[in-house]
C-alpha cells in the first residue's frame, strides 16, 4: 500500500500534466489567431472550450476560471474576426 505522501505526489503529477496539457492547448489557439489562420483557430476554439470545461468539471481548476479563460478566447476571436 502507498503511503499518503506517495499518493499525494502522483495525484500531483496528474494535476500538473493536465494544467500542462491546457496551457498547450490555449497556446495553439492563440497562435492561430496570432497567424490569422480563422479557420484553424475555431477549431482550437472547440478544443479548448471541451478540455478546459472537462477540466472543471473533474474539479482541476476552478469552474469561474475555466470560463473565464473561455470568455476571453471567445471575445478574442470575434474582436479577430
């Protein structure tokens, strides 16, 4: 059996490759935006909008944040557009 510290250091190391994994994601849209490629960053969009709203909802970040950080993609996008 594992003992509580151990536990707690995997549960870390879950929690840090998902915010990660988010963070990458987020970026990619940005950077389609950044290119001007419209087509491709509403497809992040999506992306990030699902992972970012899964994420919330397994309780990794905080709902507010998760759409927060949606709201804010979205006006980006249409302020692009």
């Amino acid at each position: 059996m594992d003992s509580v510290d151990e536990i707690g250091i995997y549960l870390y190391r879950d929690l840090c490759a998902v915010k990660s994994s988010l963070k990458g994601i987020v970026k990619n849209f940005y950077s389609a935006l950044a290119a001007e490629n419209f087509d491709l960053a509403k497809e992040k969009l999506g992306l990030a909008e699902k992972k970012l709203m899964q994420a919330a909802a397994k309780g990794t970040i905080h709902k507010n944040t998760a759409s927060r950080k949606v709201s804010r993609m979205t006006r980006a996008y249409n302020k692009a557009k």
